[in-house]
C-alpha cells in the first residue's frame, strides 16, 4: 500500500465549511474552466464536497470521483445526484486508483496535489491508468515564484500541513507534472484569495497530456 498523508477529519469538516465561501470567491469559476476540457471517461482525485460536479460538460460519459474523507464525501455523494453527467463517488485515494491501465481519458485534480504525501506516486499512477492522449486538468496552489514569499512558505509548510490536511503551500506542482512525463500545454499562473483576509497565493490552472 502506498504512503497516504494522514488523515484528518478535522480538515474534511473545516473544508466543508471553508470550500463554498471560496467557491463564491472566485474557485467556482476557476473549476467550471479547469473542467471545460473534460470529456469520455473521468477520474476526479479528491472530489471534496463535489464542488466540481456541477461543471462537467456534456461530453463526459461517467466521473468516477474519489474522496477518502468520510464527512466530504458524504456531501459529494449528496452533490452526485444532481450533477449533470453521471457521478459514481467511492472511497479511495489517488496513490491507487481502481481502474485499469490505459482506461481513463481524463483526470481531474482541483485543489488535491497540494495534499498527497508523494505527488511523483501520484502522478506515475495518473500516467498508468490515462490513454494515450489522455489529459490530466490540475487547479492548484503553489509555491510563489516570489523569492521572499516563497520562502516563507518554505518555512509555514511543516507546521500548516499538520493541521490543514497534509497540504504543502510550497510545491512547484507544475515542474513535478512535466518531470512524471506528462506535456504540459496549457498553464495560466494567478494569485488568488481564497478567503478573507487572506493573502493572494500563487495557483496554477492547466492541461497536461499524456503521448
Ligand atoms: C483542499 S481539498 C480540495 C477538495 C476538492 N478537490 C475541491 O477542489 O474542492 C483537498 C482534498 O484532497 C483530498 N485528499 C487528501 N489526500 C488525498 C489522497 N492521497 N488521495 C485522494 N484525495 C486526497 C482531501 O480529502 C480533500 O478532499
């Protein structure tokens, strides 16, 4: 089995409360563009509360959507039922993912690279299951390209990923997608202020593709 990061419930019941004021801050339409690409056969790494659900096209066939914490996925089952493609939400992490190799014609992460233990683990098992061609859309923080900024991020990140969910505010996610072998075609870079009060961190928003 491999290294999960440690699960906090905590986290899952805050984000449920956090996610929809960030939602209306702006992440809404960060995850109706992040998904515009999706077609066919869907894989979504943790899901959350479903909050992309409500944004996927009509060319997908199916979303598989994983979600191993059990208060998020709850509500994901919850959003499921009135998402406008068909949903399928289980239980299940992005370091191993049920489906077969060459299987899935997109994946989709929003918000969740940030959060895994190991993210080339990830990553090699994204490359496993996706077609040739297949694309990985990511929506994500990361580290400031600003060098005091960054920095500081480097210094928040051992205490911040204990108690927020094993998130890393201090990942170059993008670099790390290119090293695993996917192209990366498209990537826009933004700051964004999730909540109130917060300072505007470095998110990317891109297309990466499988040959
Ligand atoms: C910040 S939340 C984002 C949730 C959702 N994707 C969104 O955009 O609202 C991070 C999510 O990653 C999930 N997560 C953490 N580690 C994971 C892992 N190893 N595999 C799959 N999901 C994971 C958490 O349970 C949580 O739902």
């Amino acid at each position: 089995m491999p290294e999960t990061n440690r699960r906090v419930p905590a986290f899952g019941r805050a984000f449920a409360r956090a996610g929809p004021r960030m939602d209306a801050r702006g992440a809404a339409e960060h995850r109706r563009r992040l998904v515009e690409p999706a077609h066919g056969a869907v894989v979504e790494i943790g899901a959350g509360y479903g909050a992309t659900f409500p944004f996927y096209p009509a060319a997908v066939t199916g979303v598989l959507a994983l979600e191993p914490d059990p208060t998020l996925r709850g509500l994901a089952l919850a959003a499921a039922r009135t998402a406008p493609v068909p949903v399928t939400v289980k239980d299940g992490v992005a370091e191993s993912l049920p489906v077969a190799d060459a299987s899935v014609d997109v994946v989709v992460s929003s918000l969740v690279l940030c959060s895994v233990a190991e993210q080339s683990v990830v990553l090699a098992e994204v490359v496993r299951v996706l077609r040739p061609g297949g694309l990985l859309l990511f929506y994500e923080h990361v580290r400031s390209a600003h060098r005091i900024l960054g920095v500081a991020e480097d210094l928040v990140t051992p205490l911040w990923s204990r108690v927020a969910g094993g998130c890393h505010p201090n990942r170059d996610t993008a670099a790390v997608i290119a090293r695993a072998g996917l192209a990366v075609q498209g990537l826009e870079r933004f700051g964004f202020s999730a909540l109130r009060g917060n300072p505007p961190l470095a998110h990317v928003l891109g297309v990466a593709s499988k040959s």
